[in-house]
C-alpha cells in the first residue's frame, strides 16, 4: 500500500498546481508509484495471485490513461513520460 509521503512526492512531480489530484498525468504517476511497490511484493511472493492481478489492472489503466494523453496532449505526454521515466 502507497504511503501518504509517497503518494504526496508522486502527485509533485507531475501537479499542474498546487491543489491538481485528478488529471491524467498525476493519476499515471500516481499508479506507478503502486506499480513499483507491487512489483517488489510480486518478486518476493510469487504465489500471491490477486497481488498479480491487481498489478496488471493498474498497468492496463494506466495505459489507457498515458494513451488518452497522448492523443489529447501530446507534448504534456511526452515530459510525463520522461519525468517518470517510463517506456513508449
């Protein structure tokens, strides 16, 4: 589970302003930040099946949330992209 801190440094790297938690770009870094912390319990528990499943629905959305922002804005697609360091 994300931490508060965690969850506040994800919202700051890619926040419009000060009071954004809802556009696509901080919902993606926001799921990535979960993403990485499931992986890690996934490697070290490989039995834990609902842990794998939840870990590929938040990839599928964030996919669809990073897909959507790219065909609506795509130079804002591209900094998100890159400040998370993320692959595409």
């Amino acid at each position: 589970m994300i931490t508060k801190e965690n969850k506040a440094k994800a919202i700051s790297v890619t926040a419009r302003n000060k009071k954004d938690v809802g556009s696509p770009e901080v919902q993606v870094s926001i799921l990535t930040a979960r993403i990485k912390e499931i992986t890690e319990h996934v490697k070290e528990n490989k039995h834990d099946y609902m842990a794998k499943r939840g870990l590929m629905q938040m990839v599928g959305k964030r996919k669809k949330l990073l897909k959507y922002l790219e065909k609506t804005d795509f130079e804002t697609y591209k900094k998100t992209v890159a400040k998370l360091g993320l692959r595409k």
